[in-house]
C-alpha cells in the first residue's frame, strides 16, 4: 500500500473504535481501555483473514463495551472476517456470535448457535451457565399417577401431557428415577390452575419484566466441580419471569404452571442433560 492509502486505513480503523484522539499519545500515556482499542486497531489495520481477540472488551465500562462490541461485529461482518473471541460473559458472547463454543476445565462442552445452545443445553453446566437468569434445576422423581407420567417436585406432582411426552420420548424408561428437572424462568407463569403453589419471597423489576423468587420444598441442583451437587435442604429458591405490571404479594402463595413442553430432565450421575 502507499503510505497515503495507509494514513487512510489507520484514520478509518481509529474513528471505527473511537480513538482518533489519542493517535501521537505514547502507549502510557493511554488508559487501559485506549490501549485495549488500539491493540484490536493494531490488528485490524493489516486486514487479517482471521482475527483472535483475548476478552477484548474486558477493561471497558459498560456503555462503551456495547459499542465495541457493535463496532467488532459489524467490521466482522463487513469485511466477512473469521473471528474467534474468548470471553467470560455469556452476554457478549450470546450477543455477538454465531457460533458458541462453551468450555469447561480446559474442554468442549457445547458447540452450536447461541439459540440452540440456550435452549437445548448438553448438560447441567451449560444449562446454569448460558442465559440469564440461570436455569432453574431441582431434583424430581419420575411417577406414575393413576396411569399419567408425572414428575414428583417435593409435595407437588406435574403430570406430563402429550407435547412433554413426544418432546421427551424415553421417559418412560426412567419410571421410579430421580432425576434434575429444568426449566427457564419464562417457562413458569401464574395460571389460578397450575400445578404448583409457591410462596413469593421477592420480585426484581428490570425494564419491563419483572423477576419473581419463588420457595419450592425441592432440592436445588447444581453442577459442582467434580460432580453433580444435590442440596441437602428440601427448600430452594426458583425464578418466574412475570410482566411488569403483574402484582405479586411477598409472601403470599401464587399458583404457578409449568410449561411442561419446555422442560429439560439432566441425569444426577453424569450432569448430562437426558432429553
């Protein structure tokens, strides 16, 4: 290139990240977030055919780590330039990728498009991980009840309809088994007939949906650092996404309903997610 077609790239990269400014600044004269900016403009400036960015937004505080993060994908996607990002919030990640790659202790847990890898978790790590809030997971018992499938929370049995059973077709095979039961927060809602009656312990307003701790005599699951890990305790705390406006009285009991045709069963042995 001729020095003038490269004054041109350098100027164009330091306006797309913002750091027109500080070009004739020496590298301490900058602050972490500029020489996290120039480090990415560094590399963008040579028109690489692959790109490797290192938690690239890690030092940026919120308002500009969305830019950047808009700013990273749209020359991405401009320049149709492969990018592999490490990152250790899930947000940015289900935000900016299309492709997931989730990993644990050094190893390939997942891999897919984020929506699937949020909706169809392989285990309860990734189930816990990716989505906000956290997936909830307690320990339920496959039933029979008076020739229904059912799985027994506690003191609360949810009969299985038609869609939950093509959704998760061996379980019949489980009968008698005790098993993680998980399900989103958006997939329980009031309904004056649900199968669950739970006590209101708080409600957390964010923009316009409102987060709702709800107590369940269920024990909590969670992925543990070798194992997967039952609570002791027959009480845990669950997460219903309710509308803004929906009143809620702290507590005071509220009828839930389980969208069963949502559920995902885990197996307690081996974390991994059964159907």
């Amino acid at each position: 290139l001729h020095s003038r077609q490269i004054d041109e790239r350098v100027r164009e990269i330091a306006r797309v990240l913002q750091i027109s400014d500080v070009l004739d600044r020496r590298p301490r004269q900058l602050s972490g977030g500029q020489q996290q900016r120039t480090a990415m403009a560094r590399a963008l400036v040579r028109d690489p055919r692959l790109l490797l960015l290192d938690e690239p937004m890690s030092n940026l505080d919120a308002k500009l780590r969305t830019q950047t993060g808009l700013v990273i994908v749209g020359i991405q996607r401009r320049l149709d330039l492969t990018t592999l990002m490490v990152t250790h919030d899930q947000h940015e990640a289900m935000a900016m990728g299309d492709r997931l790659v989730v990993m644990r202790r050094g190893r390939v847990v997942q891999s897919g498009r984020p929506i699937d890898v949020h909706d169809a978790p392989a285990n309860i790590f990734v189930a816990q991980f990716v989505g906000t809030p956290s997936m909830n997971i307690v320990e339920a018992t496959v039933v029979d009840a008076d020739g229904t499938l059912t799985l027994r929370l506690g003191s609360h049995d949810v009969p299985l309809d038609p869609q939950a059973l093509r959704r998760v077709p061996s379980i019949a095979r489980l009968l008698g088994r005790v098993v993680g039961l998980g399900f989103r927060a958006d997939a329980l809602r009031q309904d004056a007939d649900g199968q669950l009656d739970l006590d209101v312990l708080s409600t957390t307003l964010v923009a316009h949906e409102q987060f709702v701790d709800l107590d369940i005599d269920a024990r909590r699951v969670t992925q543990g650092i070798d194992s997967v890990d039952v609570a002791h305790e027959r009480s845990s705390t669950i997460v219903m996404s309710a509308h803004h406006d929906d009143l809620l009285s702290l507590w005071k009991p509220c009828r839930v309903s389980i969208d069963t045709s949502r559920i995902h069963l885990f197996d307690l042995d081996t974390g991994d997610r059964i159907a």
